[in-house]
C-alpha cells in the first residue's frame, strides 16, 4: 500500500497510527522508538492487533528479537480471549435455541466468529448481541434460567437502562464470570443519534458453517463502530474503534457497491455526521485512503463549528500513554464527557438524572464519613 | 526491565540489592524492555511527606506510597510486572532452590514458611532461582530462574539474619500490610547462572507449625496438580500448553509435604532425603 513518506516517528503521537497505517515502517524504527509504540500499544489495548498487522503486512521478519517476543507475548493474551469468546458465542447459541431465537453478535464478537481481521489480535470483554425489543424479556428470562445473573445496578440504573436504554443491564455468568450484553439496538431511543433495532435485525447475515448465529451486515458493522466512537460513548477507547474501522474498511472496502452502500446506509439510519467524523479521522489518523468522490459527499456532512471539534477528537484518538497525554488531552477528554452526556439525553432528562447522580454519590460520602 | 525513577534513594537501594545483575540502573533509552517501571518523587498532600508514584508502560498510576517504603514497593512493583507480563513461562507461586542439578519447587501457602525455608536452604549454598515465581518452560518443563532479593516477614528476618551471617539485607520496613518486610540479596553464585535452568526433582509442600518436629509425608499426585494450578499466575490464560506442562511435571516429580518447627532441622532432613 503506497502512502505519504512524511511520516515522522520521533513524534510520540504518529508512532503507533503510523505503523498502522504502513506496517513496511517497522523497518525504520530504532529499538527506543520501538520501545515506546509497544507501550503505547500495550496501554492502548492494541498490542495484540500491531503484531497481526505486522504479520498481514509482511513485516515480522523484519523484527528484532526483542520486539517479536514483547508481541508474542501479547498474542498469547488475545488468543486466550478469542478462544474464550467463540466457546462464549456457542454457548449462548444454545441458550438462544431454547427460544427460538438466532443469536446475533455485535462488534468483537461478531468479529471473532466471522474470522474478520479486526477481530485478529483483539482484546475482548464483553460478549454483545441484538435481539428484537419485544422479546427483551423472553431473552432476559432466558439467560436468567441458565445461570446468568444481573450485575450488581441500583434500583435507579437498573430503571435508566431499562426504560431509556438500548440494552439490559448486563449479566454475569454465575460460574464462568463471563458477561453477556443484550441490546436491542445499538444507541439509545432517547439520543440524539438514534436507530431501529428492525432496521439492523432485518438486514442481519448468517455465518456459514455457523446456523443459528447471526452479525449485522458488513455496512451495519462499521456504522455502529462509527456509531458507538462518535454518536455515544466518551472515546475511552478512541484509538483501538478507529483501528477497528479501518480493519473492516480493509476487508469490505473493495466489495463491488460497497462504498455506495454505505453511504445510503449512513443517511437510512441517520448517522451521516459520525461516519463523516470517522472518515475523517481514517483519513487524517491512519492515512486511509477513502475514495475522492466519497470524502467530497461526506464533508457536505460536516457540522458548523466542525472547526472546534476536530481538534478534540484528534486529542481522544490518541493512544492511552504519558508520552501524548498531556492536559491539553486531558481537558479534550472532558468535554468529550460532557458531550457524551449531551449526546445521550435530552436536557429535560439530562439535568434531573446529573442530579441524582450527584445527590447519591452525596449520600455515600456522608455515609461513609 | 527498565527502571525509572527521580529518586536517589531508591535508586541507591536498587544498586545495592541488584549489584552484579547484567545491565545498569541507569536509564537505558534505546533498548527495547520487556516493561518499564516509573517511580516519581511527589510531595503528597496534605502531610507533607515525601512519596513515590508507581506507574508500569507509561501508564495509570497503580500506587502510591511513601518514599520510606521505596525498596518494598518497588520489589511489589517488579512482582506485579513479572507475573501480569511473563507469559511465555507457566508461573506458579513458589520458591525454587537447586542443588546437585536437581531443583526443589517450594509452593506457597501464606503462613507457610516457604520464603524463610527457601533462606535457608540458600544459606547453606543452595542456588536460589527464585523466592516467589516459579517459571516452568513450556516445551520441556525445565525451570527458568527469577533472580531477585528474597522477601522475608517478621520474625523470619531474625532467624535468617542469625543462620546467615554473610548476607546482605536491606532496610526493614515496618507497618506495611504485612508487618515487617525485609529483603536479602541473592547470593553472587545465584546470580552468577541465572540464566541456567534447572530440571525439577521435587515438588516440597512446607507447612511450618511451632515445635513440630520434621516430617517428610508423600502428596497425592493429582492433588499435587490441582494444587499448584490454582496457585498459578497465568493458567488460565496459557490453557491447554499449561496442562501439559504441569502433567509432565507432576508425572516426573516426586510429591510430599513437610512439617517443620526448626528450619534448620527442615533442612538437614531435606537435604538427606534429596542428596
């Protein structure tokens, strides 16, 4: 893959997205530089993703001694999830069968089964699936009869995920301790960004050789990547989304229609902005090389203030280290917080529930004095 | 690993403790390390007292304490590190000795003594791999050494300062969770072959009990196994590999318990048993 040859390593910054975004560059690096994109990695969860990037793009070889075994190490640990993961999404096919229901899996998982590069090298937790909100509760029955349990939530959270949530609280597996998410779509009824379950449920594939177990469309998949970085959470982990998308870009991308597709999907769903916001990031963070035709369509998505903003996602982008994380990042992070809670609630909610959060962390301190 | 800290007196203490270890105190920028440990000299508010931040790969900080306790804390720090990032070793929490080419796995239950038993047998010119981490290779089970000061607690501080005159100690840190800690440095031979692995022998469960004179009973095998799986780092993350190392290992091991009041006399009988 041909890029820009201004890379510059000694930026703290650059040194990680831009092995990513050409992993020829390993040969470059000194063992210090080397030393600090494997922190950077490591920290950032994205140890285990560098070293199959490093391996698809035919860079291993060209590694030193020192480097590969700080890598394998990590592979060690990514293989242990994706393994757990797999026995995970079986086992929960099984539970769903007892219903009737597929099991459908989203973002790691979904990758995982699917074989995709992005699931490759990837750290998971959680196992999240989408099932139709009307059968929340056959779902949730379900899972309770074979031996998950709800998480530790107060009344008061228990209430917020229920009503106003996208997803059920999560539950906990009483032996294995694993944690299923159950969704019913992907970002919540009372958002700004919001979608309908029954759009994603009725475009959902089968995997082969896999019956009963579903993912979304390859388009829906980056579109609640994209979804999940820009139109909700507060980008706690910016960096390792960004590099999902581009492992999913990588491998759809050269789909005939693909492109097309997208962009139709992005306006059905009304997440126009934040795919317009990832693309950009793919294309400024990790030199992606997004089809002309489609940049120019995207940009006419761009907000007023666009100006204000970019800067502070490029801030919450970066890797989780000392070295880029400075008070600039710091304050950025916050007003992604701030944003976050913005996103989600409108104001005649947001302001009661701050509220409450406050009043009863208030309570707790006064009891615990 | 690399260590990194504004602090002179850590970094004297480091010295001292680690004086013979290939590599330097000094920060070695163009190197490539397994990890990075971070100890950051603040002023903590609002005593006004002198601490120590420790932070491992540029990352959150995991601890905070006072300078005072500097020595401990990077020795817990260093533990930390090796168990969270040594996965190409099953890592089983034990202290390893070896003579004659043979090695003793020492397992540790609190309160059992194993640290103050592996002191001694050291004391008396046993090779010390290890006082905490066992390190089994995969492929053949052999036993990698973990060169580091062994950690001594309250009273067994005494008891080794008397029946080892030579050694070198550091300071005693009292009122850490733990009572009093000291540490000792390993001995030059040890140091001198840390990096020659050693085949086990014998896996010696130690239970020591007040007066109780010493004894040496077999261990069930399969016992054996469940026993130090639990007491594993990384079991769970290395899965299958780990099991079949740890069947190799308990097939070719002999398995027994000790019960001791006396070190020395635990010592003695050990040394007859495995010549």
């Amino acid at each position: 893959m041909a890029v820009s040859g201004s890379w510059q390593p000694d930026a703290p910054a650059a040194l990680l997205v831009g092995l990513f975004a050409d992993p020829g560059r390993a040969r470059q690096l000194l063992p210090g530089q080397w030393d600090l994109a494997l922190q950077q990695a490591q920290n950032t969860g994205l140890a285990g993703r560098l070293a199959d990037v490093l391996r698809e793009g035919g860079a291993w070889a060209s590694l030193s001694q020192r480097v590969k075994h700080v890598l394998t190490m990590a592979e060690m640990h990514t293989a242990r999830f994706r393994q757990e993961a797999q026995w995970e999404a079986k086992s929960m096919r099984a539970v769903m069968r007892d219903i009737g229901q597929p099991l459908i899996l989203l973002k790691g998982g979904a990758y995982v089964v699917r074989d995709l590069a992005a699931g490759r090298g990837r750290v998971l937790s959680d196992i999240d699936i989408l099932v139709p909100r009307e059968r929340l509760q056959a779902v949730e029955n379900i899972f309770l009869a074979r031996g998950w349990r709800p998480m530790k939530q107060n009344e008061y959270d228990d209430h917020y995920y229920r009503d106003w949530g996208h997803e059920l609280p999560p539950m906990q597996h009483m032996r294995r301790g694993t944690v299923v998410d159950i969704h019913h779509t992907i970002l919540p009824p009372t958002a700004r960004y919001t979608v309908d379950g029954t759009l994603l449920l009725a475009a959902a594939q089968g995997i082969p050789g896999e019956p009963d177990m579903m993912t979304l469309q390859p388009v829906d998949m980056m579109l609640h990547s994209v979804a999940h970085l820009f139109a909700d959470g507060a980008m706690d982990n910016g960096l390792r989304d960004l590099i999902d998308q581009q492992a999913l870009l990588r491998q759809f991308g050269t789909e005939p229609g693909f492109w097309r597709m997208l962009l139709l999907r992005a306006d059905e769903l009304g997440l126009q902005r934040p795919l317009f916001y990832a693309l950009d990031a793919l294309e400024r963070h990790l030199e992606y090389p997004v089809p002309m035709e489609v940049m120019a369509e995207v940009s006419t998505w761009a907000p007023s203030g666009w100006g204000l903003l970019r800067p502070l996602f490029a801030r919450c982008l970066r890797p989780r280290h000392s070295s880029v994380e400075g008070p600039d990042v710091a304050a950025a992070r916050f007003a992604i917080y701030l944003r976050s809670h913005y996103l989600r609630m409108p104001m005649t909610m947001l302001i009661p529930h701050l509220t409450r959060k406050a009043v009863r962390r208030w309570r707790q301190d006064e009891a615990a004095a | 690993m690399r260590l990194r800290t504004n602090s002179r007196r850590l970094r004297e203490r480091v010295a001292q403790m680690y004086a013979g270890y290939p590599g330097t105190v000094e920060a070695a920028e163009d190197v490539v390390a397994d990890f990075t440990v971070d100890f950051r000299r603040f002023l903590g508010l609002p005593r006004f007292d002198w601490r120590l931040a420790f932070r491992v790969n540029g990352g959150l900080r995991l601890s905070a304490q006072s300078e005072r306790l500097s020595f401990a804390l990077f020795e817990w720090g260093a533990n930390w590190c090796v168990s969270t990032y040594c996965q190409q070793y099953l890592a089983i929490h034990a202290a390893v000795v070896e003579r004659n080419g043979h090695a003793l796995v020492l397992p540790g239950q609190p309160g059992s003594g194993k640290s103050t038993l592996c002191a001694t047998l050291v004391a008396r010119g046993w090779r010390l791999l290890t006082d905490e981490t066992a390190m089994f290779r995969l492929e053949d089970g052999l036993m990698v050494p973990v060169v580091r000061p062994i950690s001594l607690k309250n009273q067994a501080i005494d008891v080794v300062e008397g029946l080892w005159p030579d050694a070198t100690f550091g300071p005693r840190f009292t009122d850490t969770e733990k009572g009093t800690v000291a540490h000792v440095r390993a001995p030059d031979a040890s140091i001198a072959d840390m990096f020659v692995p050693a085949p086990p022998r014998a896996v010696l469960f130690p239970t020591f009990i007040e007066d109780q004179p010493v004894e040496i009973k077999p261990y069930e095998k399969a016992e054996g196994f469940m026993f130090l799986a639990s007491n594993s780092f990384n079991y769970d993350v290395l899965g299958a590999a780990a099991f079949h190392c740890l069947v190799r290992v308990v097939e070719q091991c002999r398995m027994a318990t000790i019960r001791y009041g006396d070190g020395t006399a635990a010592a003695e009988a050990i040394e007859a048993e495995w010549p």
